[in-house]
C-alpha cells in the first residue's frame, strides 16, 4: 500500500507542478484562527431552473479570522470587496505575497472577510442574471493600463505584479478569481441586501472600521447610513464613482451621490423620484480630470455619514485618478468628516485601481492603519491581563518588540473556486 501510495505520488507530482505553478510564498503568514459563518437572508417563494420552492435570498458569508497571539486593538475590521471580486481578494496577492487581511493580522487586529451578497460564497440569486468581467475589461481598466491611452495617467502605472496582460500567470490567476456580478440591477438591489447584511454582521460582532474597495464602499455607505453607531471608521478604497453620474446601464446610476439607494439626508428627499437631488455641474472636463457633480446651496446634509468619518484612498494611475476629487467635494459638502489620501502625496507611486494587490500594496495598507488608529480611535489595549486578549501577551506597544509568532506553514494563494 506504501510503495502504492509512493509511485501514484510519483505520478501526480508532474502534472501538480502544471496546475498550480509556484508563487513567491516567501512572505511569512500570521497564526491565526479560522471560523466561518452566514448572515441569514430570507425566504420567499420563487423559481429557479424547474425547480419550485421555498428559497433563501441574500444570505453573506462571513470568514473571521483572529491572531492566534492576541488581539491588541478592540475593533475589528471589515473587508468588503468590490462587486467582481469576492473576499479572497484580501487575503494574499495574485503571485502569493501577503494581502491585507494578513497584514491587519500581524498588526493585532481581528479581521472580518465577507463575499458580496450574489458573489463567491454568497451566490443565492436569480438564474440567467449574471454578467462576468471580460479579459480585456481586466487589462484595459486594471492590470495593464499603461499599454492603453484612455487617460493621462494611465502612463504611470508600474505596481501590478508581471507582464498585467493574458498569458501572464499572475494576471490569470487573479482572473480566475474574479466572479461575476447580476446584470443590470446589481448595485439598487445590492446596496440594499449588503446594508441589511452589513448591519446584521455589525450587530453580531459590534464596532468595527470598514474597508471597501470600489462597489464594496457603496456598501459600507449604506451600513454606516443605517447604524453609524456600529462603524468607526470608513476606509473607501477608491469608491464606485463619479457621484450622481450614471453608469453603462440606464439601471444603474448614483442619484443619491455615491449610492444607486436611498441615503438620509436633512432634509429629507424624495427617494422614489428620479432626480432626489438638486445638483450642478462644477468645472471642465479633460482627459485628465473631469467636470463635477454637486448639490445645489443649500445642500442637504448626510447627518448619518457625518456620525463617521472617512478615509478615501487614490491611486496615482487608476482612472479614479480623474474623478475621486468629486466624490471627496461631494462628501464635505454633505457634511461628512473626509480625509482624501491620493498615495502619489504620500509618494506611493505607479498604482493602479486594484494597489491592494500591487507591489507595493503593504506600504499603502501601513498608510490606512495610521490614520484610524489617529481618526477612527480604534484603540489599544492597554494591559495583558485584559479579557479580550486572546494569549496574554503584552501589547507590541509594551515590548517593542512584535508578539506575533510566525506559523510554521504558509498559504500561498491559489484559487479554490
């Protein structure tokens, strides 16, 4: 049976080596703890194929992972990921370097990953709907933008890890990793399962500081919206833009400013019209920036979002490049606490929309944790002998020194679904 077991090793060895090709997994991984668990959607009657029945809608999942060593700050984070992508876009890079959810880890925090309600782990949703994202889409607009001239900046784009293009095995494995998103309704009907979901997962676990990239920060604008008490902080990692624009679909658009959902603002709007707000359009348009939409004085003011403040991230090279000023001049003017981070200020260069995957991804992740431990006072603990601290061991901030153990055994990020 040994000798059995020995030369069928023998055999798969080769045809292992061709499916999953070795990554850099040089990066040491955190110990930390794993469980899992499901935001309950609801049931209703419906069809889907032949089949009748009673079916769960828009349940979340939800992955928790804690630091084996000790949790040093009492507020967790949330990683909500953009709309075609799920939450394993978090964890390690395409070419096996540590992503931002290991990164949090080594730092003390306990982390929160969820899919996107109908994405990844949280598919339950109608059939024929689903619409994925093509290769050329992925070059053009994320990985290699600095082979196309859509815009000025695109030229600087120089952090995506190998060649960004088909054919390239980092660039095929973050395709692979990609999901596909609902046609058509997906951010109206989306934002709305993602805030009663959002709200459910905060109401579990309590406070926590939120960090959404594109559609994953639409999200977070409606949890926070709905219970601004249960979030410290908001992290929109370049968020879906340009406000109170529409976008390829006539169904989807932005008409409360950086969501397709009802806001509350003071006072209040109509949410069922098709123009709930009064804006005007501010400045030119170029190939390098673009004109604004704003409110009309007086504006309206977000007093939910204003309970919260905001940090907003943009990268040197990514098209946000040309927009993300308005969705910051959208957000001050509605009264929200905005802190606007263009990393080439900070002289983090060459990134493009997806820099959380990029070369130099946990440079820009270093950025973000300074300012909410400064503005979204995620705090410390202060004594190893507090109940929350997993292991006991003294907070970094007491030793000098990080308390963090390496594991013994590295993840190295190959897709799984």
């Amino acid at each position: 049976m040994l000798r059995s077991s020995v030369l069928l090793g023998a055999l798969l060895q080769p045809l292992c080596s061709l499916a999953f090709p070795l990554f850099n997994t040089s990066d040491p991984e955190i110990a930390y703890q794993r469980s899992t668990f499901y935001i309950k959607g609801k049931y209703g009657e419906g069809t889907t194929g032949s089949k009748n029945g009673t079916f769960m809608a828009a349940p979340m999942y939800v992955e928790k992972l804690t630091p084996t060593a000790g949790v040093l700050h009492p507020v967790p984070i949330v990683f909500i990921p953009n709309q075609y992508t799920t939450g394993q876009m978090w964890l390690n890079t395409p070419d096996g370097r540590t992503g931002w959810a290991s990164w949090f880890l080594s730092q003390g925090f306990s982390v929160y990953v969820v899919d996107t309600i109908y994405s990844g782990r949280s598919t339950a949703g109608p059939d024929g709907a689903f619409l994925p994202m093509t290769a050329e889409n992925v070059e053009r607009r994320y990985t290699a933008m600095e082979k196309f001239d859509d815009y000025p900046q695109a030229k600087l784009h120089n952090q995506w890890p190998g060649t960004g293009m088909r054919g390239d095995e980092t660039f095929d494995q973050f395709t692979a990793s990609l999901s596909d998103r609902i046609n058509g309704v997906a951010p109206l009907w989306i934002q709305q399962y993602m805030q009663d979901a959002g709200v459910g997962l905060l109401e579990r676990i309590g406070p926590a500081v939120l960090i959404g990239h594109d559609a994953g920060a639409a999200n977070a604008w409606m949890v926070a919206d709905k219970r601004p008490d249960l979030v410290k902080g908001i992290v929109a990692l370049e968020p879906d833009g340009p406000v109170l624009e529409q976008d390829e679909s006539p169904l989807v658009g932005r008409q409360f400013g950086v969501t397709s959902r009802a806001l509350t603002f003071d006072p209040p709007v109509n949410s069922s019209s098709e123009h709930p707000l009064d804006v005007i359009n501010v400045g030119a348009n170029s190939t390098g920036t673009r004109s604004c939409y704003r409110q009309a004085e007086p504006a309206r003011k977000l007093v939910n979002l204003a309970k919260v403040p905001v940090l907003l991230v943009t990268a040197e090279a990514s098209m946000h490049a040309t927009y993300d000023n308005c969705t910051v001049e959208f957000l001050k003017q509605a009264g929200v606490e905005t802190t606007w981070m263009p990393l080439a200020k900070s002289d983090i260069r060459g990134n493009g929309h997806f820099f959380m995957l990029e070369l130099n991804n946990i440079a820009i992740a270093k950025a973000t944790k300074d300012w909410f431990l400064d503005t979204a006072k995620v705090g410390n603990y202060t004594s190893a002998s507090d109940p929350t601290t997993l292991a006991g061991n003294p907070p970094a901030s007491l030793t000098g020194k990080s308390p963090y153990p390496v594991a013994n055994t590295k993840r190295s990020r190959i897709n799984r679904w």
